[in-house]
C-alpha cells in the first residue's frame, strides 16, 4: 500500500496527490477530471470513468479447433458468467453443425442472451437486457418458488405413481439453473463496474452474499432432481403406507426449514435463523428412520429410497446452511442496520 499525507489548501479543501506511474498509465493530464465514488465501507474509488454508460466487454471464441459440443458450451457459460456483453465465436473454415446447435442452446438457457449476427464462419452474441432491471430479491424469491415446487412435486410422483410428473422436475432444473447463472453474472458486473452497484442499490459485499444464497439454493434444487431421479426406477411399485407417511413427513420438515430459511433471510432474523438450524436434527432423526425402515425391502427399493431420503436430508441440510448464512451476516452488521432490513 502507498501512503500519502492530506494536505489542506485554501484552508477548507483536502488535497491528496495522485501516483503519477497510476496517471500517466491511465493517460490523466492537466485539467482532466476524474470520478470519485464513495464506497460502502468508506472507502473512495478514483477512476478515470466519468460516464453512467456500462462497461462493454467483448469474448472472441476461436472455435476451429474445438471439437467438444459440451466444451464449448461451457465456455459460452463461462464469458456469461463473467460478465462479458458480448460473444463472438468464429472459425477458420466453415461452423460444423454442433456449433450453431450449442449457441441455440446457450441463448435459450440464458437470460438476456441473443444471436445479433450470424455468417457461415462468425456468430455474435450480445447481451440485451440490463441487469439493474433484474434485483437480486425477486431473482431468489422465483428461484425459491421454482426448486421448492420441484421438490413437492418429485415427492407426489413417487406417491402417485406418475412418471411423467418426475420427468419434468427433472427438466425444470434448468430453469433454476438460469436465474443462478444471472445472479452470478450481475455479481461478476457489480464487481468489475461500481456504477452498476449503485444502479442497483447494492454494495459488492451483499452482491457476493446474494450470490452465495442461490449457489445454495441451486444445491437444494439439484437434490429435488435426483429426488425424482431416484423415483423413477421404483415408480410402479406400491409401497407400504408407512414407507410414503415417513417420506412425506421427511419432506415436509425439509421444506418447512428451507422455508424458514429465506423467511429469515428476508426479515434478518438471527434468532429465528438458530432455532432453524437446530430443528434440523429432527430431519435426520426421521431420514435415519427411513433408511432402517427400508433394509427388509429388495435391493432396488432400498437403494432408491435410501438416496431419496438422503437427498431430502441434504435439502435440509443445505437450508439450514442458509441460515448460517443470515446469522454471520448479521454479526458482520450488528453495529450498523443490517443491509436486508431496508429492502424488505
């Protein structure tokens, strides 16, 4: 760290003196003018930046030697993810046919994501929506609403018997999967572009917070497919009514705690988010029962049952993480009003 002193001029104004190795790489001379943003923490951002216009990031993507479908698919996520507004994939001979398969793909599974040009050996993608019309709250109320639907509806097709209800849990994932990318993309924008941090009224440090939440909820969801997942290979078998009373009530205890666990998010309730945490004890205590339930039952039933009631249990687990969450941010914020009670 450089320390420079403050000087007063004038009797009223502090002056503090700009390294010159930093002016002269960001090409500052005399009488030009500089932006000062007042961090969060205090701290002052100097940048040469004066304009609201946002930050455009352009990812060239070398396809021909590219081979792997699922490759590139992942480093289109990955340009997403971090920020970039716009894609361009080209190649030296002519797109084999994956390419364009792999770029329809990115741009459905992506919010804000769009072909503007196309040639036989160039593709552009740009980025189209703003992401300060995106807050982060009702991204994480939707991804909340998504994944615990999902997790009610793999637990009602196991017990109805209805195939075709655990298969689209299965597919509804990439639903949750989209809006934790976009949190994930806004997150790696905040951080890189301060002006958007104040667009959107909130300091990086809780742009990091909200993006750990759906990374957690995104788990939670990833347990209601496999719940489903595990449902199909016993779907047509006719359990016996303690078995599905058992995993009923599992399940609802697991969600009762995840949905506690936003509920105090929200309302920065750290009392509320320990009692949560420990009442998470009794879902294990049930989960147990299930797996010691399931031992005089053929191999496949209690293989299936067994990873059904462990990701039940994890769902929960995965909740009360949630909560930990809320406390430890809390005590971060407990001289200061915490930064989720003026946004409830």
């Amino acid at each position: 760290m450089e320390i420079r002193r403050v000087q007063v001029t004038g009797g009223a104004s502090f002056v503090v003196t700009l390294p010159k190795d930093w002016a002269e790489a960001q090409k500052i001379v005399k009488n030009d003018p500089v932006g000062l943003i007042v961090q969060p923490d205090g701290t002052l951002l100097i940048t040469k930046k004066i304009t609201e216009d946002p930050v455009q990031r352009i990812k060239e993507i070398d396809s021909t030697a590219i081979t792997d479908p699922a490759f590139l698919f992942r480093m289109l996520i990955g340009a997403y993810i971090t920020g970039f507004t716009m894609i361009r994939i080209t190649t030296k001979v002519r797109f084999p046919p994956f390419v364009r398969t792999v770029v329809r793909d990115f741009t459905q599974m992506t919010i804000g994501q769009e072909v503007v040009e196309e040639s036989e050996t160039a593709i552009t993608i740009k980025d189209l929506l703003n992401p300060a019309e995106m807050p982060y709250d009702n991204t994480i109320k939707r991804m909340f609403v998504i994944i615990k639907t999902m997790h009610e509806d793999a637990v009602t097709a196991l017990e109805t018997h209805n195939r075709a209800l655990a298969m689209d849990v299965i597919k509804r994932d990439t639903d949750a999967d989209r809006l934790n990318w976009l949190i994930a993309r806004q997150t790696s924008m905040i951080l890189q572009n301060a002006s958007l941090s104040r667009k959107m009224g909130i300091s990086p440090n809780m742009a990091t917070n909200y993006y750990m939440l759906s990374r957690i909820i995104e788990r939670v969801g990833d347990h209601a497919v496999r719940i489903a997942e595990h449902s199909i290979p016993i779907i047509d078998v006719d359990f016996d009514k303690k078995f599905m009373n058992a995993i009923r009530k599992a399940s609802a205890l697991s969600l009762e705690i995840f949905d506690r666990s936003i509920i105090t998010f929200f309302n920065a309730d750290m009392k509320e988010a320990h009692r949560n945490i420990e009442s998470i004890t009794a879902l294990e205590n049930i989960c147990g029962e299930i797996n010691n339930m399931v031992l005089k039952q053929d191999a496949l039933v209690a293989l299936n049952i067994a990873y059904i009631s462990e990701s039940i249990r994890r769902a929960g687990e995965y909740a009360g993480d949630i909560s930990e969450t809320v406390i430890n941010l809390l005590v971060d914020n407990e001289i200061a009003p915490h930064p989720l009670k003026s946004r409830k």
